[in-house]
C-alpha cells in the first residue's frame, strides 16, 4: 500500500498478501535487512592527530585485521558530527577537537571488509583533546597505536584509510 493505489482498490485484485507499509517486509522476508541490503550505509571516521601530531591507527578484524581508523554507522536523526562524537568515544573514549571535513569516499564492496557492502565514508581529521591520551578500545578492535605520518604510512593499511592519508597529505593537513 506505499504507491499510487489504496488499499481498497488493491484488495479488489484478491492478493496473497498486502502490507500497508515497506517496514513489514524485513519480518516477512524472514529478517532480511532491507536497509543494509538495498542501500548504501552512511558512516563517519577520522584521522585523530595527538598533542606530537602523530595518528591514531585501530586495527580490527573488520577488515582483515589491517590498520584504519576509528569510526561507525550514523544513527537517524543525528548529525554526521555527533555521529562521529559518538563513535570516536565508544571506539576509544576519546574526546575530539579541531574536528574538520576532509572527504567521501564510495566505498562500494571493498575486497578487505568481512562482508559484501556499500559504504559511503564520510571522512574527518581531528584533533585529540586529552593532553595525554588514552585509549581505551571496545570489542570492535584488536589494538591500536599512536605513529608519525612516515611510520604510519608503513603499516598494512586498509584502502580507504590509505586515501584518506594520501588526501590528507596533498591538502597539507598532515606531515
């Protein structure tokens, strides 16, 4: 009943099965998640930099245990930045300032994720309010490690954090 008949003028067709609303279907498809599956999966992450400029890298086993950066899915009815505030604490119970936009990314059924996807990531640079931070990570991640640009730029990192580096770099945001 969500297109351009009523639901009267539909039942005059004698149908199997009606549904007034699309939000229905999930259960009766037996729990497939329409969202997930038909969409792509608006998330936010940043590049944090401490008070020595060196960059927070997370490793987790999301993405086949390489190194990206901490982030997650926006919840409706939130901003991409309390998004991202609220990630960025349940991930690593850091607080962040200087928070600026850097890039989207399409990141669509990216070979390292764990399962097939369409993300767009919604990309940040940050700065880390504690003057001397500590991390403290949730189950999502294995470890995690403060490295300059040069070092970080060594380890087995995940594309999409990859680029995010690179466009920092190009825009003089990091060195």
């Amino acid at each position: 009943c969500t297109g351009y008949e009523s639901a009267e003028t539909l039942l005059k067709s004698e149908p199997d099965l009606l549904v007034r609303d699309l939000s229905r279907l999930p259960t009766l498809l037996g729990g497939w998640n329409v969202k997930e599956a038909a969409f792509p999966i608006a998330t936010v992450g940043a590049l944090i930099l401490n008070g020595a400029g060196e960059m927070l890298l997370i490793r987790t086993h999301k993405w086949s245990h390489r190194w990206g950066i901490p982030g997650g899915k926006i919840k409706r009815g939130e901003t991409c930045e309390e998004a991202l505030i609220r990630e960025i604490i349940e991930e690593t119970a850091l607080t962040l300032r200087d928070i600026e936009f850097v890039m989207v990314q399409d990141c669509i059924e990216p070979p390292e994720f764990q399962r097939s996807a369409h993300f767009l990531l919604l990309n940040y640079i940050a700065k880390c309010a504690e003057a001397e931070p500590r991390v403290v990570l949730n189950e999502e991640a294995q470890e995690f490690q403060w490295l300059p640009l040069a070092e970080a730029l060594k380890t087995d990192l995940n594309i999409p954090t990859r680029i995010l580096i690179d466009e920092c770099i190009h825009r003089g945001l990091v060195s």
